[in-house]
C-alpha cells in the first residue's frame, strides 16, 4: 500500500514559529480560489509562488515557471532557516489558515504524491486538539514543532471544530536523492510507488473543476489529460 503519510524527523521551535506568524498576521491573507472544497473560512498568504507576489496562492506542482521568494519570507527569518534546511529545490510555499468552524471537504489533488516527484510538507504553527485532518480516511494529528509529509494524490479533508486558528506552514518540494534518503529512514514504502493510482470519473470531473479556476497553462494541459482518461 501506497504510504499515505509520514512523520519526518524534524523538531522545530513552537516560540520562533509563532514570532514569524505574528509578522505575516500584518498582512491580508487571500481566501482559498476553490470555493467548491470548502466551507467557512479558508485563507492563505505565499512566501514564495510563481510571480514572487503573497497574494498568488496558487500551487500547481511542477510548473515550467521559476517560483520566487515573496518580499513577506525576506522578513521571515525563521521560516527561511526551515526552508533553508529542506536540501531540495522547492516550488510553492505558503501559510494556509482554517478558522474555527470550516472545513476543508474531502477531495483529491492531480500529481501531488511522492511518487510524482514532488512532496508536500505540513509544519503545524498553531491548531488545536479539535482540528480533524484525515489522509486516506485515517486521521492524523498533527501538533507544533512536527514535520509531516501527505500524499495528497489520496482522499484527504480537514475539519475544525476548536476555537482557535489552525495554520500551517506548507511547502511543495521536489524530490531528488536527499529527499529520498530522508523519507527512506521515516519508512517511505518505495516498492508501492509502481501501483498506479486510479481515479473513480466522478474524482476526475473534480479535478477538473478545480484546475478550471487555476486557468493557467499548466492547469489547461492537466485538464486536457485528465479528459482523455474518461
């Protein structure tokens, strides 16, 4: 079976987390652009995307564009020493903020598991015991100072029933051979990657949708490929 999650070996400071968030909190974080995957209160603000811009929150893996650090990471002396300590090229990076009383609905990315040559890294700067985060319909808990890795090619969702804040740090990473020692030691299962994943129509027409609101290239060409496979 395909690993749907896993916890990496990395310890980082509650205290130095929540110093950063407090410069980001100065500046207007973008609610999410796929209105169809959630409900209640879903925001976001980049520290690195495409056009170098906080407010572009899209994070399609494996562009042909270069992405650039946002003037917001320069001011982030902390996260950059995270972000330093990833020993791979990385594409997107953002804060991703769900309020008390939303929820992320179940659904499934494009090419977003390891296998695809990118991973998708969650570090958890504040949640609360009530925060639900399902991958594959197992639920995982996710606490500050930790370090998790999903494979977002599987079913996942989030609800939050606390009264506090859940944000994020998250980082889309491109694999190379660091990384593949790195998930090696934290038990990556290598010999299920050649299992193809197979979508149900119904997950497909979903995706579709939701690259339909991203209108970019990339986004386009995704769209046509997944409307050969059905």
């Amino acid at each position: 079976m395909k690993t749907a999650f896993l916890k990496l070996p990395f310890h980082f400071s509650e205290e130095k987390l929540l110093d950063d968030l407090a410069i980001c909190k100065n500046y207007n974080f973008t609610s999410h652009f796929n209105k169809n995957d959630y409900s209640g209160d879903w925001t976001s603000i980049s520290l690195r995307s495409e056009n170098g811009e906080m407010n572009n929150i899209f994070a399609l893996p494996q562009t042909e564009k270069k992405y650039r650090d946002t003037e917001l990471l320069q001011k982030c002396t902390y996260f950059r020493a995270i972000i330093d300590s990833f020993e791979c090229e990385k594409e997107s990076i953002r804060l991703l903020n769900l309020k008390p009383g939303s929820v992320i609905k179940e659904h499934t990315d494009y090419n977003l598991g390891y296998e695809d040559g990118i991973f998708r890294i969650h570090i958890p700067i504040t949640t609360n015991k009530n925060v639900h985060f399902f991958i594959n319909h197992d639920e995982v808990k996710m606490f500050p100072e930790e370090c998790w890795y999903g494979n977002f090619n599987l079913p996942h969702s989030v609800r939050n029933e606390g009264k506090t804040d859940r944000i994020h740090l998250v980082m889309d990473c491109l694999r190379n051979d660091w990384s593949d020692k790195l998930f090696a030691e934290s038990g990556y299962n290598f010999e299920a990657e050649n299992v193809q994943t197979e979508y149900s129509r119904e997950t497909k027409l979903q995706m579709i949708e939701q690259l339909k609101l991203m209108d970019t290239k990339i986004s386009r060409e995704m769209i046509l490929q997944l409307q050969k496979e059905l």
